[in-house]
C-alpha cells in the first residue's frame, strides 16, 4: 500500500493546531516531516501517531519548555 503525505497545512487541520504549533514540534524533533522543495510533507502515520499520543500535551510540554 502506498504512503499517503499529507502538506503542513492538511495535517495541521487534521491535528486541529495551527501551522506554527506543528512546525514547532517538527524543529523540537517531536514530529518527523520531510522537505518537499519549499515545503513540508507529513506521513499519514505520523500525523496519526502524533493524535495518539495527544497532540495537546506535546504542545504543552513545548510551551513549557520555552518558558
């Protein structure tokens, strides 16, 4: 079966977060994406492993990071 990829913003919709808050995750190295030209692509997996594991605490745990 092929490997469907999902854009930033499809997986940002997905996830229900803003782009920035999935990028942010991507540069902590807590979401895995790959480099499409100019743009970033998503496996379907790891959008769904990322809903899984609850997408608010890891965006949680950046923010406490930052602060």
């Amino acid at each position: 079966m092929a490997q469907r990829f999902l854009s930033l913003d499809e997986a940002a919709q997905q996830l229900g977060v803003v782009k920035d808050q999935l990028n942010a995750l991507r540069e902590a190295g807590k979401a895995r994406a790959f480099r499409d030209g100019s743009s970033w692509k998503f496996k379907e997996s790891e959008i769904e492993r990322l809903a899984a594991e609850g997408i608010a605490e890891l965006i949680g745990e950046l923010q406490g990071a930052a602060d």
